[in-house]
C-alpha cells in the first residue's frame, strides 16, 4: 500500500504550513484570544476566500480542490502545530460533511459559502446529560404545518459565538436514548428563539449555552440520514480531531526537548540525565502512534459502518491514552513553568486534555470496540 501523499496534498499542507508560520506565532495567539471575539476573522477569511484551502476536501463542482478525509487530516494536523482556534473541525469537517452527506439544494447554497469564508458552522449535539451518547437527548422537533418547532439546550457549541448556521440534534419521537427518532436539522444560528450565552473554553476556543425555545425552521432543514448520519458525521469529525493531536503531540514534544536543552541542574543541561532521555523517547513512540493509528483510522471511513465505527473507536482510544501520555509528560518535564499561561507547552496541554475528551474518552471508545467486535 502506497501511503505516501499525492503532490496535491504536499502543496496543500506546505501552504498551509507557511501561511501559519507567518500569521500564527505564540504571541499573536495570545493576543486573539484577548480580543472581544476570542479570534481574527481575518485569519478565516485568508484561509478561506484568499487561498481556498477550505475548499481542499470539497467536490470540483462546488468550487472545491476534488479531496475528501485524507485532505481534512493534512490541514487538521497543521492546525494542531499551532492550536489553532478556527472553527475547521465545526465548519469544513462536521459542516461540510454534512452537506455532502446529503447533497441538493443545501449542499448547492452553502458549500459554496464554506469555501468562500462566508458561513460559519457549529455543531450543537452535547446536553448536560447526554456525555457520549448521541442518541442520548431531550431537544425536541415536533412537526406543525410550516415545518418543526424546536425546543431544548445544548451544551458546548464549540464556535457557535461565531456561526452563522447550527446542525441541531433533536428528537422527533421515541422515548431519550431511543435511536429511532433523532434526526440533524440545519438551523441559520440567528433565527428567532434562540438564546446564546457565551464563553470562553479552557483551550481557548469560545463556545456557548444554547437554548431553543419554540424555534420554527421549515420542513427541508431537516437533513436526512437520522442517527446514522450523525454517527457518521462524529466518527468523520473523531479522526479530524485525531488528526489535530499528531500536530499537538509533536509541539508537545519538540517543546520538551528544547526545554532539556536549556534547563541546567547540577552543571549540564537535564537532558542529559538518562531518566528524562527515556521519557522523551517513550513520548515519541506515543507521538508516531498517533500519527500511524490517526490514519489507519481515517482510511477505514468509507467502509461498511460497524467496520468504521470499530476502526475510529480502536484509533480514538489509542490516541486519547497517548496524548494524555504525552501532555502530562510534557508538564512534568517542564515542572510548574509548564502550566503558566506565558509559556506555549501549557497551552498545548490544555488542548490536549480536551482532545483526551472529546467524541468520546478512551473508555468510551474501548466499550465500543468490544462491543462491535466481541461476540455477544
């Protein structure tokens, strides 16, 4: 098997990569996340409507570059370098996936507008009592003469203080935790019975509270598919978010060995002393795992789905074991310097605990994996 990239795919991650060295240091960093918004929306529009790198996993016919997962994988990893706080993962993998999932007049309108830098996507799935089950949810759908009228919370919309447009998991029958009943409705985020309250998270994105309170949408935003469609969209999105922490655990630990270089105890540089050489060796057999288990992962989207729900399960809980490894290593190496807000390992860190988390922890992942491949 050729796992080598195509000379499409290297020109698109070197783009990238030389678009961030350049726009995306530490220090500007910081400074976004200062900002009332919590980001530069020039930097979306750059990536987006200036170089069309948001258009890398798209199909030709809607402006894009013709590629698909692997390409989503390329960008998230570069993203990862620099935890980025851009709305990729919500908008171009969730987003997107969606709309080519189901294809017609929403995919015709909005795609466009994705690659353009024009919409904004949030995925709003999570409830206070949901954690990993996506079929585990009180927001209701129910059906009137115009359409639906929704009504519910959910919990941690990653970028939704940003969005334009909101895939809402709600239910239109069945008892909670029933799978027969959840469906994905596409909702514009400024439409009339919606209440935000926003906040910044702990890795530095910003995400909200949303309430939904007799929200009516008409009847094509409901998006078809039902729960098989949004499992689909979470697996897809699992190895995008899989894929941004090979970025993160590569800073993690280039940082550490740096540090180790400049650190002296007792007259040498501490990366000399043999104890902390066996743990930069051991964080980097967890960094090329990550990648490997990352891609193995991502290859096996398009089969048969309990073949792909196994496959990303069995990568996301490698990975989330791994960068937990590789975070908390990095910290310990560092001592407490490693967690103060002025020096970048701490920030990757923090991102990395999230990453452990979410779509689903390592102990989530693993009972899935048994129980689609153990016998019953």
């Amino acid at each position: 098997m050729d796992l080598s990239y195509t000379e499409t795919q290297d020109m698109l991650r070197d783009t990238l990569a030389r678009f961030l060295a350049d726009t995306y240091d530490f220090e500007t960093r910081k400074k976004m996340l200062d900002r009332p918004e919590g980001r530069d929306p020039g930097i979306w529009r750059a990536l987006s409507a200036e170089l069309g790198l948001t258009g890398a996993s798209f199909a030709e016919e809607h402006g894009g570059l013709g590629g698909g997962a692997i390409e989503n994988m390329i960008m998230m990893e570069e993203l990862g370098k620099v935890i980025a706080i851009e709305p990729w993962l919500q908008t171009v993998v969730i987003g997107g996936g969606a709309l080519k999932a189901v294809g017609g007049a929403h995919a015709d309108a909005l795609i466009p507008q994705i690659i353009g830098g024009d919409a904004v996507f949030a995925f709003a799935y999570a409830e206070p009592q949901g954690r990993y089950d996506l079929a585990n949810i009180a927001t209701s759908a129910k059906g009137d003469a115009s359409g639906y009228v929704l009504n519910g919370h959910k919990a941690v919309v990653y970028a939704a203080p940003w969005a334009t447009h909101l895939l809402v998991t709600a239910r239109t029958g069945g008892a909670r935790a029933d799978r027969g009943g959840v469906e994905l409705f596409l909702v514009e985020a400024n439409a009339k019975g919606i209440t935000r309250r926003d906040y910044p998270t702990v890795d530095g994105f910003r995400a909200s509270e949303i309430y939904f309170e007799n929200v009516s949408v008409p009847g094509d935003a409901l998006l078809p598919g039902g729960i098989d469609l949004i499992e689909a969209l979470v697996d897809e999105a699992t190895m995008a978010l899989c894929a941004e922490a090979t970025g993160v655990a590569r800073k993690l630990l280039e940082g550490t060995v740096e540090y180790t270089k400049q650190r002296k105890q007792f007259g040498q540089p501490i990366g000399k002393f043999q104890a902390l050489q066996h743990r930069m060796a051991d964080m980097l057999v967890e960094a090329e795992q990550i990648q490997s288990m990352t891609l193995m992962g991502t290859l096996r989207l398009d089969l048969p789905t309990d073949q792909r729900k196994a496959a990303v399960s069995l990568a996301k809980a490698k990975v989330a074991r791994s960068i937990k490894f590789v975070g908390q290593s990095a910290v310990q190496t560092h001592g407490g310097i490693g967690i103060t807000m002025e020096l970048g390992i701490g920030h990757y860190f923090k991102r990395a605990t999230m990453i452990e988390s979410q779509f689903g922890s390592a102990d989530h992942h693993l009972a899935r994996y048994e129980a689609l491949t153990l016998p019953a």
